[in-house]
C-alpha cells in the first residue's frame, strides 16, 4: 500500500511512502482487538472505591428500641444497615482490576488495529514539519486542508529515544505543543501508543518520519 505525504498547508505532495504490510496489511484479528481493549481500560481503573460495613463503624453496640411495637423495621445499634449513616451492606471495597496479556497478543492486536485503519482508508501521512516555535493555528490549517478538522485525530509522532539531534528533538516537541489544544485531536509517541488509542480515533496522520519507529516496535 503507498500513501501520498501531505505538505504543511494540508496538500497532497507528489511524495509517495509504502507502507510494511507486516504492520499495515495483515488480516485484522477483532478479537484480539477486543481483548486489547478491555485489557487498557480495566487498567485504568482505581479500583479505590470504598463503603464502611457494621463492623467497621464506631457506634455503640447498644440496642436503640425494643424489638416489636414500634411500627417500625426491627433494628439493633446505631450501625444498622436501615438507619441512614448505618453500616453500607454489600458496600464495594479496594479491589485490584488489573487485567494481562501476553506480549505475543499485545503485538498482533496493535498491527490489527493499524491494518484496520489501513483498510478503511483512515491513515494519512504528513512531512517531518519544522516548528520553530509552538503553533497550533499551523497545525489547524494542517487539518482544515487534509478535511479532518473536527474528526477524532490521533497524530503519531517520531520518538525521542531515536533521535540523535538536539534541533529534531525540540522541533518534536514543538510539534507536540502546537497540536495538544486542538479539540478532538490527541498525539502520542509512534513506540508507545496503544491498540485502543488507535481504535478510538477516527483517522491516523502519522509522521513521516514516525513510520521507522512503528516498523521497529511492531516489526
């Protein structure tokens, strides 16, 4: 699959960039990408959620009224369950939501998750920008050409760990400052980003320069 590159006004260039059908041409496997994603969210959970019982309350253990002939529930101390501020019954309690899966699986759902996006038509390649300074106006004119603006975007950058410049590594960071407050628009790392961020944008405009890293991580 070859990809026209997109300039910095948002136009197709005449450059054209084959894509690793390692990465970007193999048959999607929904299922892995189905446990992928279950696996990042569930490991976003806290899991930190907490409601005292009886036992756990500091009342006194004394019988408030007498058994029968009150009209009301029959209750004991001041930590039933039926009297407001009482001990919760069934309350939820700290539990550990963290989810596994093997790196194997991990690899074959991200490349699933790219070869989906490859499919549909929903990557779009831009040129290595240079920003010398933070600009997210020039960036919005990016979008505004391509006909995305307004789209949930996932921009993937080239990584800091694979660059070898001080200039490129304050221009990536430029990039990144110029795109962060652009509404529905997010950037990630091209090695760290996740199976669900990528299912969860609408398109992909990844960075010339960023397909070296994917290739290197998913290769």
């Amino acid at each position: 699959m070859k990809l026209s590159v997109y300039d910095i006004e948002g136009k197709k260039t005449s450059v054209e960039v084959e894509l690793n059908n390692e990465v970007f041409g193999i048959e999607p496997n929904f299922h892995l990408i189905h446990q992928s994603v279950k696996v990042y969210l569930a490991n976003q959970r806290q899991g930190t959620a907490k409601a005292k019982g009886r036992s756990e309350l500091a009342f006194s253990n004394k019988k408030l009224f007498r058994q029968k002939g009150t009209g009301g529930a029959r209750r004991g101390d001041r930590k039933s369950p039926v009297l407001v501020g009482g001990g919760k019954t069934f309350g939820p309690s700290p539990r550990d939501y963290t989810m596994k899966m093997n790196k194997k699986q991990k690899l074959l759902a991200r490349k699933s998750a790219y070869s989906d996006k490859a499919l549909n038509d929903k990557i779009y390649l831009i040129d290595n920008f240079v920003f010398e300074a933070p600009k997210t106006t020039k960036f919005v004119n990016v979008l505004s050409g391509m006909e995305v603006l307004g789209k949930k975007v996932l921009v993937l950058v080239d990584t800091y760990s694979y660059l070898d410049e001080d200039a490129k590594y304050e221009n990536t960071v430029n990039l990144l400052k110029s795109i962060r407050n652009i509404k529905n628009t997010n950037i990630q790392l091209a090695d760290t980003v996740s199976t669900y961020e990528i299912m969860n944008a609408d398109c992909l405009i990844i960075q010339k320069g960023a397909l070296q890293t994917i290739d290197r991580v998913n290769g």
